[in-house]
C-alpha cells in the first residue's frame, strides 16, 4: 500500500480487510520508497511487481496512478486521487442499495465542491447504475464539462440525469440521498478560508433535510468538518447513515481484492 497522503479509512479498512482474506498488507509512504528521490514510476512498479501481488495506492495525481498500473505486471488498485475516489463510491453505492434495496431511479444530490474526486466518482457512479444526480456548488466549483461529458454516454444508456445547479434546494428537492464532502481537500489548505467564504450556503442542515424525500438518508465520506459542510444535529441524527457507509469500506474493499487478487 503506497500512501503520498494521510489516510484513516483507506489504510485501516486495507489493512484489515487483507488480514481477514488471509494476505498481508506492507505500508509504504513517501519516506519509505525511492520515487521521492527521482526513481521513476515505471522502474517502482516494475520492482515490486517482483515482490507483491498487488499494489493499492493513494496519491495526489491521477495520472502517476494511471502510469504506475500501465508498468505494473499486477493489479493497481486506485485508493484515491485528486480526479477520483472509486473504492469510497463502490462502498457509497452498496450503502445505497442496502438502505434503499435498488439504486436504478433514485435520486442523489451531492452539495459542495462540484469539482473535487467524489463528486467526480459520484457522477461517474451514478451515471453507470441508473441513479440521477444533482450538483449543487458555487458557479466556479461546477463540476468540469470533461467529467459530465465522460458520464453522458453511460447516463443515457441507464435513464441517469446530471444536474448541475448553484441552488441546494433545487439539488435537494426530493432527493433519496445528501452527499456532502469538505470544503477544502487535501493540497488546498491556502485556499481554506476563502473556500469557508464561498461555500458558506452549501451546507446539510435541517432546512435542507426538509425539501428532500422523506427518507432520505444522509452521506459523507469523512472526514467531517461538523458546523461547515454539514451540522452536528444532521450527521448524529436519524437520516445518518455515514458509520454504516465508513464500515462498507471494509467489507466492498474485501470484494476488490478477492476480485482482483483472488
């Protein structure tokens, strides 16, 4: 497991989920490997081809990922990039389908930054299961016309619609699911205060809660910043399903490496 940034879900429902298969998970950080001091991807992933039978990797860019698997001889497996966070959106999903019992014809609003890696899998994922989703973020935090286009073939093959809108409560109206994530990500943190500025209306509140269906069950990927994306009253509260969505990693991450290592 190589880990260019901090991780609490991802390292730990790895590491276990490898141990309860009968593997074993090695840790490796920037500090323990040579790419940070000009050994090139290609080489790191030819030499430990060698060694393991596969790789899982959380990193800043999404393309070092994509040029590691393409010099790699076993599976990579992406555990987070700046474009996409797939493991978090396979467990998002069978969240879904465990509390709502289908996925085809919900609805999904995800509220906050329209650009940042979940939002981003979010559309890609829902696109592909016949979910709608909805965007609401600032204008300049839209999600990019690359990544929409990229979901539109797959949206229209499963009845899906992408909404994009700076208004929550459009995104919310009737909404099966709220899906927030932080402000600020990882590689951002200059950008904080003016992001706290910015995003102060997109939040998960009561008031939002109550132009969404009913039973909506509320999401996040964690971590949480409890008072800005979302408030303490919605994330404790009975439309929560965000530790049985953190648990899911564990158990959608067991399905990837018995699928691919299997």
């Amino acid at each position: 497991m190589i880990f260019e940034k901090s991780s609490t879900r991802t390292r730990v429902s790895f590491e276990v989920a490898m141990w309860q298969l009968g593997g074993h998970a090695l840790f490796l950080s920037n500090r323990d490997i040579q790419i940070g001091r000009g050994e090139t991807i290609p080489d790191t992933a030819r030499v430990l081809s060698r060694y393991l039978d596969g790789i899982m990797i959380r990193a800043y860019s999404h393309d070092d990922v994509k040029l590691l698997a393409k010099y790699a001889d076993i599976p990579v497996i992406n555990g987070l990039t700046d474009y996409t966070h797939p493991c978090q959106v396979l467990a998002d999903l069978f969240t879904i389908q465990e509390k709502k019992k289908k996925l085809s014809g919900l609805k999904l609003a995800f509220i906050g930054d329209g650009k940042n890696n979940m939002a981003n899998s979010l559309i890609f994922g829902c696109s592909k299961v016949g979910m709608d989703i909805a965007v609401a973020s600032p204008e300049e935090f839209l999600p990019d016309k690359e990544v929409v286009n990229k979901a539109k073939a797959d949206a229209v093959m499963n009845g899906s619609k992408i909404i994009l809108t700076d208004d929550v409560f459009e995104a919310a109206k009737d909404a099966d699911v709220l899906y927030t994530d932080v402000w600020t990500s990882m590689g951002q943190e200059e950008e904080t205060e003016y992001r706290k500025k910015v995003f102060a209306g997109y939040q998960i509140n009561q008031e939002l809660l109550s132009v969404a269906d009913e039973n909506v069950i509320v999401m996040h990927c964690l971590p949480a910043h409890r008072g800005e994306e979302i408030t303490e009253e919605v994330i404790e509260g009975e439309h929560s399903v965000v530790f049985d969505e953190a648990e899911n990693r564990l158990h959608v991450q067991k399905a990837i490496l018995s699928l691919v290592m299997g």
